[in-house]
C-alpha cells in the first residue's frame, strides 16, 4: 500500500513534465559592412537568418548606428535606427540578411540579431 502514494507521485510528475512548453530554438544572424571611400567600393558579409516557422526578435548586439532587415527578395522588412527598436519585431519563415548602417566617419559597422521561433 506504500506503493500507491509513489506512483501517483511518479504519474503526476510525468504529466507536468509532459505539459510543460517545449524549449523555443533560437537562430542568430550577422551583418558587417566596410566602405571604402577612397575606391568607391563596399564590402559586405555576414551569416543570413533562416527561419523555418515564424519568430520574434530577442536580441540585437552591436548596429551603434542602426540596421535593416532584409529577405530574400531583397525587399526591406524593417528599418531600425536604435538596434534596441527591433526587439519585439515579428518575422514570417523565410531567409532574412541583415544590412549596418554605417556613418560618414565610422565606415566600418556590425550587427547580430538573434530570433526565438
């Protein structure tokens, strides 16, 4: 009869662990742009964001003087001037790549966005 009080432990805690929400998954993209002035040349680079379902942004490193979001088809989905003012920000599945601003001084930025879906 001891038995029965542990196993209605044991089930009850099954349940909750069953119940409980599945870990979100996060993905992080990268975005670093160079002018170069003097030869009239740009370049870019950075890891794009895939999303495989809708996500949200969580967090944004870096992008001092603002940043874009841009999808696959080149079309910008949002333009952020504090990087911060993305927090929040929904996104559909899809490809994005992240596009710094750069300032007339400072030629060279980075951003790193990170999305919970």
């Amino acid at each position: 009869m001891r038995l029965l009080p542990t196993m209605i432990a044991v089930i009850a805690l099954l349940g909750a662990v069953a119940a409980s929400p599945a870990a979100a998954e996060t993905v992080t993209a990268t975005g670093s742009l160079i002018m170069k002035d003097k030869y009239g040349t740009q370049t870019q680079w950075g890891r794009t964001l895939k999303l495989p379902e809708g996500g949200k942004v969580v967090r944004v490193m870096d992008g001092t003087y603002g940043f874009s979001i841009v999808d696959a088809s080149g079309d910008t989905v949002g333009d952020f001037l504090l990087p911060q003012q993305a927090v929040g920000t929904e996104l559909a599945p899809g490809e994005y790549s992240l596009m710094p601003y750069v300032c007339a001084q400072h030629r060279h930025h980075h951003v790193e966005v990170t999305v919970e879906y």
